[in-house]
C-alpha cells in the first residue's frame, strides 16, 4: 500500500473525483495542492477543502513547486502542458484508479468498453451483494446513487469486501500498476476521436487495464467484437467469453432463451430471457458479462440468477417511460455514440415501428453504418442539435426520405407525438454527446422524462 505520509500530492482538476482525491489525500497525512484550468472551477472547489487544510494553486505556482505525486483528472488530456512540464521534471503522473488500486486493501474488478459499461458494473456488483460480500459499486460510473469515485470506496474497504468499478480509457491512461482481479472488456468502437488519433490508440488505452495481471487473474471479453478478439492475444490471464451469437468454451452465452455459464467444462442456467426484466438483446449480454464478473470473483451462480431476473435496468438506459395513447416512449440519453445509436434503434424496432429522436454535439466519429441501421429499422427520424446535419447527411445517404430538424428537444417530440400511432414507439438515443444544450446526458433524459410526463397529463386530462 502506498504510503503519502508527508508527502506533496498535487491534484490537477478538481471535479468531484479530483475532490475526493485531495480529500483521500488529507486523511493520509498528505500536504495536499489543487489546480485547475477553470477558475470559477477552482474557487468553488477550495471553499470545500480549504478547511481540510488543502491549498490552491495558480498555473505559474504549479510549474515552479515541488511535488511528490500528481494526480490527473481524466479530463485532462496527456498532452496538456502543465502534465508534461511535472513529468520533464520527474513527478509521477498517475490516475485516481492507480492511486485507488494501490490504496485499496480490497480486491478491484474492473468493467470498461465502449458501450454497456454502467449498466455492467452495476449488475456485477448487485450479483457480488447478492453472494453476501460487502461491495463498492462506482469509479467512472454516471448513473444516479452509484457515483462513487474509487478512491473513496478504497479508503473505507475491507480486505474481505470487493470493489466492482467502471473505468474509462482516460483513467487508464495513467495506469501503470493497477491490477484487477477481474478485468472486462465488453467492446470497442470508435469514440472519443476528439481525444485519439486512431481506432487502434483508444483500445490500446483500454488494454492498459491487462497491462499488470497475471495468469492467476481473470479477463472477460466479448467474443462478439473482432478487435477485442485480436486484442486477447495480449492478455496474460485465464479468459472468459461472452456472447449472444455463439456458444464459448469458457465463458457465459445465449442458448435460445436460455443465459448458460459454461465454466470448466460445467453448464449452468443463469436465467431465462422471458424471465427478465431487461429485454433489449444487448442486455442479455451484458448480463452475461456480469455474470462471468462476479463468477469470476467467486459468487455463485444462485446469486448472478436472483440480479438477472430482477435487475429493471439504469436511468436513462433504454428507459422504458410508458405508453401515452398507445404509443411507447423510451429515453436512452447515455447513447451518446453511433454504435449505441444504432444497437438502441434495432433493438426497440425489432419490438415496434420507431420514430427515432438523436442528435447533440458529435466527437469526430463516422455515422455512415447509424445511417444505414436507422434506415432500415426507422419509420422517420427526428434530428436535433448543434451538429445534426451530420446525422441528416449520413440517413439520406442510406435512402431514408422521413427526416427532418427541429429546434430543441420538445419540438422533437411535439413533432414525434404527431407523426406516432398507437402500436408504434418514440425513442431517444441521440447518438452524440448532449454538451451543445445540456449539462450532461442526465439532464438530457430528464427533460425527455418530464415531457412525457407532460404529455400524458395532457392526454388524461382530455
């Protein structure tokens, strides 16, 4: 366990991870300083440390100080000129999940990918909960009561309880010795191509998380995805596939209805589709990734059965908000990329004719295959956002004639409400980022939420 006793701790961003890094750090003896780019950032953060004794620094300050350790918001990208000039100095540089990890007398399984990873996390955590181990359910996690940094969960964890964390490949890029018991990697798409010069250097982030395990460790990986297959061919430890598309030697799979895990040559049932509550096809497999998690931490197949069939999923995930006047109304505002996008639209078209809402801030990713899914599987999409001519480019360029802009958000679903009949579905899944006219995708989803609400007043009160 690392000791910060005395030591300078430098942490650079102070958003609610960074805070509760420097917090971490002021219980362990540390002399704790803050920095960050924004200064209204920066003075709302030390009006809560500075009791704690933690002290702020100016740009310049940083550069002429002297620090044992730094560490760096995930937010703020390798390249940035106050990291580099620390390292050109010889203070390392780490993440807050490096710190956790070396912190934490209890083991860490870790989930990351492109997509599904919350939804993951959480169902591998509530199976360990239901095996009767004491467990942390955060890190990168964004969903609503499980925001838990992993430092935090570090420093009051037990060596008998587990830690079950998101991580994301910008927290993994200044890991060096983190090393999960269980690590997953559901999948790889592009993203983040305002971050990554390459397809290739945004898995490589992600393979940092394999980086220190060993054969007496466990990885789970999507048989499904081709990169990550490849990729295995890099990983030192004992493998578990999961898939909804083929049955694995070792690992978890879709059987017809049935969920199997197949592990030392064993079958087990998990659960059967019709018994969940999840019914999106990409659930069942992130439930089969969560259960080959918590099996690969040790709980037993009973306890990943009893979370697969009463699991109802997280907010703002394929959020089912009832039927107004016949008509099914999903919000999936954590779609913020065209592989979700285009996973989401397939998934509620194979149910009901849709009517697609997306659109927001997009990342410098390729929506040419989202334009094909969705038109295919759309009945009209409705575009919003900054950068939606993106979006309207690549749906006319597959051949779809029933698109059309709009202003905001309720403009899109006034004009979803009109064009929608009974039997059919409005969904949410934007496929891009929310930053043009949100906060976050939380706020997204809410507002979607209290527009149905509206709506449906509106409807009872006729």
């Amino acid at each position: 366990m690392m000791s910060l006793g005395g030591k300078g701790l430098l942490v650079a961003g102070v958003g609610a991870t960074g805070k509760a890094v420097a917090k971490a750090g002021d219980v362990l003896g540390a002399r704790v300083f803050v920095c960050d780019d924004t200064p209204e950032k920066l003075e709302n953060a030390l009006a809560e440390l500075a009791p704690l004794g933690v002290s702020a620094l100016s740009r310049e300050e940083v550069l002429t100080s002297e620090f044992d350790l730094c560490v760096a918001s995930p937010g703020i990208p390798p390249t940035h000129e106050l990291l580099r000039s620390l390292e050109r100095r010889g203070v390392p540089v780490i993440s807050e999940i490096e710190l956790a990890w070396q912190l934490s007398k209890a083991p860490v399984a870790a989930i990351t990918g492109t997509n599904g990873k919350s939804t993951t996390t959480v169902l591998a955590g509530k199976m360990m909960e239901a095996a009767g181990r004491k467990t942390y359910i955060g890190g990168n996690l964004s969903a609503e009561g499980y925001d838990l940094p992993l430092i935090s969960a570090a420093l009051e964890a037990q060596s008998g309880d587990v830690l079950v964390a998101e991580v994301s490949s910008f927290q993994l890029e200044r890991c060096y010795q983190f090393r999960p018991v269980v690590a997953a990697l559901l999948n790889i798409t592009p993203d983040h191509c305002n971050r990554y010069d390459s397809l290739e250097d945004y898995a490589q982030a992600k393979m940092r998380m394999f980086q220190a395990q060993s054969p007496a460790d466990v990885a789970v990986l999507g048989w499904d995805d081709d990169l990550v297959r490849r990729l295995s061919e890099q990983i030192p430890s004992r493998k578990l596939w999961f898939s909804s598309q083929s049955e694995v030697a070792e690992g978890a799979f879709l059987r017809g209805e049935e969920l199997i895990l197949r592990t030392h040559s064993q079958e087990k049932t998990i659960a059967l589709t019709s018994e969940m509550k999840m019914w999106a096809q990409y659930d069942w497999k992130n439930t089969l990734a969560a259960a080959c998690i918590a099996c690969g931490i040790g709980a037993p197949i009973e306890a990943a059965r009893t979370v697969a069939v009463s699991f109802e999923g997280l907010p703002h995930r394929m959020e089912d908000c009832g039927s107004i006047g016949g008509v099914r109304w999903f919000n999936n505002s954590m779609c913020t990329n065209p592989a979700a996008g285009s996973n989401a639209v397939q998934a509620v078209a194979r149910e009901f004719p849709t009517i697609v809402i997306a659109g927001g801030a997009q990342k410098g990713l390729d929506y040419a295959d989202w334009g094909c899914d969705v038109a295919r599987a759309a009945k009209a999409l409705i575009l919003i956002g900054q950068d939606s001519g993106i979006l309207a480019e690549a749906a006319n360029q597959a051949g779809m004639r029933d698109v059309r802009k709009v202003a905001d958000l309720k403009a899109a679903m006034e004009l979803a409400r009109t064009k929608a009949q009974p039997g059919d579905a409005v969904l949410m899944a934007p496929a891009m980022a929310s930053f043009d006219s949100f906060t976050n995708f939380r706020e997204r989803g809410q507002k979607f939420k209290e527009i149905c609400e509206s709506f449906r007043t509106e409807a009872n009160s006729v």
